[in-house]
C-alpha cells in the first residue's frame, strides 16, 4: 500500500475546523526591517509596539514619558511578569538602537526571537485574531431578513 493509499472500508475524513496560522503585524514588519540588515529599524519600530501592545493585551495603562524602569516598575501586572526578562532584553537592545551607535549586525535573530516569546503569550497574539473592542460590532441579523420557507409547487 502506498502512503496515499486508504483503506476503503472507512468514510472519507471530515474537515470540521480550518485553521490558518496568523503571523503577528508587529513580527512582520520588524523581519521586513532585519531582511534588509536595519537591526536598529526594526527595535525602534518593534519596541513602541510591543509597550502599546502590552498596555491593550493586559489592560493597563502605562503613561507617555515613562522610563523603561518606570514602566517595569509600575505598569507591569502580575499577569506580565512571565514577559519581563524578554522585555528587558529587547529593551536593552533598543537603547543603542534609539539613543546612539545601535545594536550588532547579530542581533537581529535575538531580535526576532525576542518578539516571537513576547507575543507567544496569550494575551498578546490574540490581540490579532480576534475582534477588537474598538472594531463595529457586527451588524445583527433583523427578522425580516429571514428568508421565507414557502412552499414548493413540486412537493405533493
């Protein structure tokens, strides 16, 4: 029997739930930037989003301005705490990045990999596949939309 090959005495499988793997905006664009070898474009561009992210994925508000200590200190929840040393370690590669000579060449699989753990979290990729509370909700089915079951000249 050859791989393709079935039994014929079972029914054909059912595909009751397609599943199609989303790959998070902010992972995306930060490969767009390190595919062109700008390691510093994609941390000043993948570290704002990550904090914005942060603040919608756990439900806190973490002010303009704040340093990054600041923001460990006082905008991270309990619930964060698994992302810390990820979110140290991108930060740390981000300072160079924002305020003088940049991170290595090299560090752009470190870069990648720390957005991967970030957004491994549930809060976080779920971000971006399901709705926002800022999206319109779906308009609601109206009963006079309903189609009418009438009945058929065929039947008896």
């Amino acid at each position: 029997m050859s791989w393709r090959s079935r039994p014929d005495d079972g029914p054909e499988p059912i595909v009751v739930d397609r599943i199609r793997a989303v790959e998070v905006p902010v992972l995306t664009e930060a490969k767009r930037h390190l595919v062109r070898g700008d390691v510093p474009g994609a941390l000043r561009y993948a570290y704002p989003k990550v904090l914005e992210d942060l603040a919608r994925a756990y439900g806190t508000a973490i002010p303009e301005g704040f340093s990054h200590e600041e923001i460990v200190d006082r905008g991270f929840t309990p619930e964060m705490a698994p992302l810390l040393d990820f979110f140290d370690r991108l930060y740390a590669l981000y300072a160079p990045a924002r305020f003088g000579t940049g991170p290595a060449p090299e560090a752009g699989d470190e870069v990648l990999e720390l957005l991967q753990s970030l957004y491994s979290a549930e809060p976080m990729w779920r971000l971006y596949v399901t709705p926002s509370l800022d999206a319109a909700p779906a308009p609601k089915r109206d009963e006079a939309m309903e189609p009418v079951e009438e009945e058929s000249p065929w039947q008896p």
